[in-house]
C-alpha cells in the first residue's frame, strides 16, 4: 500500500466519511507495517482547501461574529466555526504525515491518531448544526489553518511550532471562555451538547498540543540546536511568522503546562503568574 497515494486523496476530499475511511486505512497500515519511501515522492503543493465546494471563503475581517446564542442561527454560528476549524485540522493532521515523509512511523501514527480525533470532533459538531437546522458551509469561513499549512509546508520544525504550539494551543486558550459564556444557558439541550462536546475537545486537544511539543523538542535535537535553547527556537519563528504581537486576552497556564509549555513560556506569551 502507498500511504502517501491514500493520504493525498483523504486531504483533497471534502467528503468526511471518505476522510475517515481512508485515514483509519492508513493508520491501521501504519500500526502493522514499516512505510517505505518512494524515491520519486515529492509531496503536492494544495493550492485550494478541501472545502473550497462547500463553503464560502472570506478574510478573516469580514466574518460575523456573533455574541447572542440565545437564536438558533446564533448558536449554529458558533457551532459552525468550532466545526470549521476541526474539519481544517483534520487536513493539517493528515498533510503532516504526508509532506514529510522522512518521519518516523511513530510520528506518522501519532499525527494518523489526531487526524481520527478531529475526525471525530467534526462529526459531534456538524451533527448538533444538524440538529440545529443548518449544514457546514450554510456560513461563511476563513481559511487561516490552510494558509499556516502552505506558509510552513517547506519546514517541518515551523510546522510543528505553528500549527499545535501555537494555533491549536490557542484554542486551549479560548475554549474555557466559551464554555463560561455559554454555562448559564445549559438548560438548553442544545446548548448542553455543545458544552459537552467542548469538554471532550477540549481534554484531547491537550494531548494533540503534547505531541506537537514532543515532535517540536525531537525536531529540534535532530537539527542540531543545542538542549535548552528550544524556547529561544520557539519565539525566533512565532517572531518570523509576526505572530509575536497577536493579542492574548488570556492564556490557559494550566492546560499550557499539561501540554509541555514552560513557565517561562507561558510568561512571555502573556500569562502573569505561572508556577
């Protein structure tokens, strides 16, 4: 079996149920088989997003946001989002065992592992959009996640810092501020299910971000950068990739350090206190 064949068809997919076969294809190759490179290989550049047909793109700038859940529509726009950026990351899994084939099989199956969580992630929420009378794409998106993926698609230790540290990280951040915002209208069922939902997100996330900091820490060790100096690797590229300025209203020390964040870190990222 040529994983790179299957991978490249599950990335151009917009239809998830093709993405799950084909990912749970490959990791259950990948869990019994060495994957061998072919020599000719040379990795796709995607110049559209899988959901190219299925949502309207827009800059970031230009999207609704809404406050009130209180409507239907409001709260399926919430849904919507969270579920947009799953369905991206699912992409963003599934490419970084494919454009960088030189990875061991160990960080194939870990990155095969977070594509099947996301998977799983998109699936609760587009269900509970369908509950609430809406489908994905019935809303506008960015594609913020598919640009990080081509912008760092050259380097793999970027990648690693980019896509878990520092946007999937992110979401460790805000999670805990919607499910606050949306705790006193749980006597909604709906409302209920999407906590719920964010709750089990939220807690594999930690992990998703952990494997991020461990291929990040092993990346940086095989290229020769001194031990100790990862942090100072770390905020070189956030600082390349001008990602030093973004505003932080809060950072989650607590979830940050699970996730193989530093104190050190954390402080420089925003947090005021971290022990």
């Amino acid at each position: 079996m040529n994983i790179y064949e299957v991978l490249e068809q599950a990335i151009i997919s917009n239809d998830i149920l093709v993405k799950e076969a084909l990912t749970t294809q490959c990791l259950v190759y990948c869990n019994q088989n060495e994957v061998s490179i072919e020599e000719d290989f040379v990795p796709k550049m995607f110049t559209q997003p899988s959901y190219t047909d299925k949502c309207i793109i827009v800059a970031p700038k230009d999207l609704r946001t809404r406050k009130d859940f209180d409507t239907l529509e409001g709260l399926a726009t919430l849904v919507h989002s969270i579920a947009h950026i799953e369905y991206s990351a699912i992409d963003l899994a599934l490419d970084a065992v494919y454009r960088y084939p030189e990875m061991s099989i160990a960080y194939k199956i870990d990155w095969l592992e977070v594509a099947s969580d996301e998977i799983r992630h998109f699936q609760m929420l587009d269900a509970l959009l369908i509950e609430l009378g809406f489908s994905y794409g019935d809303f506008p998106v960015h594609c913020g996640l598919f640009d990080a993926a081509n912008n760092t698609a050259h380097n793999i230790l970027d990648r690693m810092a980019i896509v878990p540290r520092y946007f999937e990280a992110s979401g460790l951040d805000v999670s805990p501020q919607i499910i606050k915002k949306l705790d006193n209208k749980r006597k909604n069922a709906q409302v209920k299910k999407l906590i719920d939902t964010l709750h089990i997100i939220y807690d594999e996330e930690i992990d998703h971000v952990l494997k991020g900091d461990k291929w990040f820490k092993n990346l940086c060790k095989k290229e020769g950068h001194k031990e100790g100096t990862e942090e100072e690797v770390y905020f070189e590229i956030l600082e390349r990739y001008h990602l030093l300025s973004k505003h932080r209203p809060h950072v989650n020390v607590e979830a940050r350090k699970e996730a193989g964040f530093s104190c050190s870190e954390i402080k420089k990222l925003g947090a005021k206190e971290c022990t």
